[in-house]
C-alpha cells in the first residue's frame, strides 16, 4: 500500500489541478499529519491557500515549508505573492530576492520583484527587474505588460 502521505499529497496535487481548492488544502492537511516535515506538501497547501485568498494561512504555510527546506526558490517565490497580497511589498521584495539569489535565472521571481517595486512606487528597480525577466525569457509576455506599466506611470510622464 502507498504511504499516507505520498497518497493524501497526490490527492492534493489532483484537486488543486481540478480547481478544487479546498479539497486540496484537506488532501494537503493529511499529507502533513502523517508526515510534518514534507516540505512540498506544505508549499503546495500554501500554493492552494492562495487560489481561496487566504493569504494570512498561506504565508504561513510557506513559512513552515521555508524552517523545513530553505533552499527552495518557488516557495520563496510563492512567500512574496503572499506578502504582496497582504500590502507587505518591502517583505515580499526580500522573499522574491532569496528566490532570486537561489535561482538566478527564475524569470517569475524577477517579475514578481518588479511588481513588488512598482507597488513600492520604486519605478526603476521595477523597470530592471522586469527587463532582467525578459532577458531571462523574451517571450515573457506579461512581464512585457508590466513593463510598460511601470514606464508609463513614470513621474514626469503623461
């Protein structure tokens, strides 16, 4: 038989495929009863938390996931778009900078560090890490949009 915690995490995994998010987060809840130190099932639980706009219990979830491996970049990642759902902008940076330092090529992270800048009114951090995205991926094309968001909305510009 399968172990608890490898059946309940791919359970987990199905219905947040299926958009059945709180079902996921109860998948993800036994994945964790039976095995509180896997790391991923407590990133995917704050993943799932996200979709239902609970960003309070995500970030707690990627906080757990973080004391267990801190050596993830998505969950990082995922620990700033919490951040940033929250109004915590100045954190979220920072979260997007580990994901950032920990892969250097993740094209997401450095679009979500410019959304975090353009939030902060920081329109030139925001503008280069959007072009580092689009260096990183060319055909990112909503790192383009955000791009040039931040470039209009420039001060001085009309």
């Amino acid at each position: 038989m399968e172990h608890p915690k490898i059946h309940y995490y791919n359970e987990g995994l199905d219905f947040a495929n299926l958009g059945r998010y709180s079902d996921a987060v109860t998948s993800f809840d036994k994945a964790i009863s039976a095995r509180p130190d896997c790391a991923d099932a407590w990133r995917k639980r704050g993943s799932a938390l996200i979709s239902l706009d609970r960003y309070s219990d995500a970030l707690d979830s990627f906080d757990r996931a973080i004391a267990i491996n801190p050596a993830y970049s998505h969950t990082w990642n995922n620990r700033g778009i919490a951040l940033g759902h929250l109004g915590r902008h100045s954190e979220a940076v920072v979260s997007f900078d580990k994901a950032i330092a920990l892969s250097p090529g993740y094209a997401n992270a450095w679009n979500n560090r410019g959304n975090a800048y353009t939030r902060l009114g920081q329109r030139t951090h925001a503008v280069a890490s959007f072009n580092r995205a689009l260096d990183i991926d060319p055909g990112y094309t909503v790192a383009k949009q955000n791009r040039e968001i931040a470039l209009k909305n420039r001060p001085g510009s009309a």
